[in-house]
C-alpha cells in the first residue's frame, strides 16, 4: 500500500527553553512525522544586532541549521490530546512509552481543531486494513 499524506501543517516544537525547532507535521496513512530547523534568534536592531545574534548562536552551537526528524511515529502508536497552554492551545502527540511532543500548529483555529479528528479517522484506516488481512 502506498503511502499518502492526509494533512500536514507548519509547526513549533519547543525541544528545550534555548531550542526551538521551527517545521512541519506531516499525517500520513502510515505515520505521524515531525522534522523541522532550529529556529533563528531575532534581534529588530540591525546590522550590529545581527552581528550580536550570530556571536550568540555561535557560541550556543546554533550556527548550524540542519534540519532534524523530532519524531517518525506509526500510527498504531500515537496517541494525542489538546493541551492549554496561556492563551492558546497545543497539540500534544505521544508514542507507546508516553514521550510527549508539545506542538503549536501554525494555523487557523479550525483547522487546528481538525487535527484529532483526522489523526482518528487515520488509525481506523490502519485497523480496518489490519482486520480485513486478519480474516484473510
């Protein structure tokens, strides 16, 4: 069965309070993926804040933006919820040993809330091809 993408969206994921990885969550009918960059420190105080901001993203060891697959999970494992965070809410989506990934999906509200929905609607897709081999 070939694997097609159901949905995906711009993404933040917050690895570390210094670590922002700035990407995409991409739902297939295999899998849920997130890869992404580390995001840029911004500085508004122009050439001589640029300058300042990559001393500092040097001297973290941020120089380097290369970008990293955060998580690759199949869909027979993943499990999420909504998570209020200040204002807004974030969705969090977890493997079978229960390590959370706290996303802020860079989207409408509407489309923000559909993700559940679709995240389902594709595990039912797993199992019912699983069922329908079983009875084989």
């Amino acid at each position: 069965m070939e694997e097609i993408v159901i949905k995906e969206a711009q993404a933040q994921y917050l690895k570390s309070a210094v670590n922002l990885i700035d990407g995409f969550l991409i739902l297939t009918n295999k899998r849920i993926i997130y890869s992404g960059t580390q995001a840029r420190v911004k500085f508004n105080h122009g050439a001589v804040g640029n300058i300042v901001r990559d001393k500092m993203e040097k001297a973290m060891g941020y120089d380097i933006n290369e970008e990293e697959t955060i998580f690759d999970i199949p869909l027979s494992d993943v499990n999420h919820k909504f998570k209020r965070y200040g204002f807004s809410k974030r969705l969090v989506i977890s493997d079978k040993q229960n390590v959370e990934y706290k996303l802020m999906l860079m989207v409408k509200k509407a489309e923000r809330d559909e993700w559940p929905n679709a995240i389902d609607n594709a595990k039912i897709g797993i199992g019912s091809k699983n069922s329908w081999q079983k009875r084989k």
